[in-house]
C-alpha cells in the first residue's frame, strides 16, 4: 500500500510540474489611458513595432495578451 502511495505521488508530482513549465506567462492589455478603446490589433502596432524576431506572428495581439475591459 506504501509503495501505491509513493507512485500516486510521483505521477501527480511529475503532472503538477509539467503543467506549471507549459503555463504561458503572457501579460494582458493594461487598463490605462495608453491603451483605453484599442479593439483593433493593427491600433498596437502605432506602439509596438517592431516586435522583437521570437514573438508570434502580428495581428493576432488579443488571441494571447487579451483585452481586460472595466
């Protein structure tokens, strides 16, 4: 039963850290004056360009920063 116990642990262990090393770290769009009313991808390029060679391709900013609206 000990050994059952151990090996339940161990598989949880490696699931919980796989999944914290896959968790994308990516900020939002800030809520402040620079960025109220941007609802348009091409508006961040007025800022953000250009976008340095390992970022994703353009004209997808909300798929992965979001927009956070309050």
């Amino acid at each position: 039963m000990k050994k059952n116990m151990v090996f339940v642990g161990m598989v949880l262990l490696v699931i919980i850290l796989l999944y914290m090393l896959s968790a994308k770290k990516i900020a939002p769009v800030p809520f402040d004056d620079k960025h109220a009313g941007i609802t348009e991808e091409k508006k961040c390029f007025d800022c953000h360009d250009p976008l340095d060679k390992k970022h994703p391709p353009k004209f997808e900013c909300f798929k992965c920063h979001g927009i956070t609206f309050k």
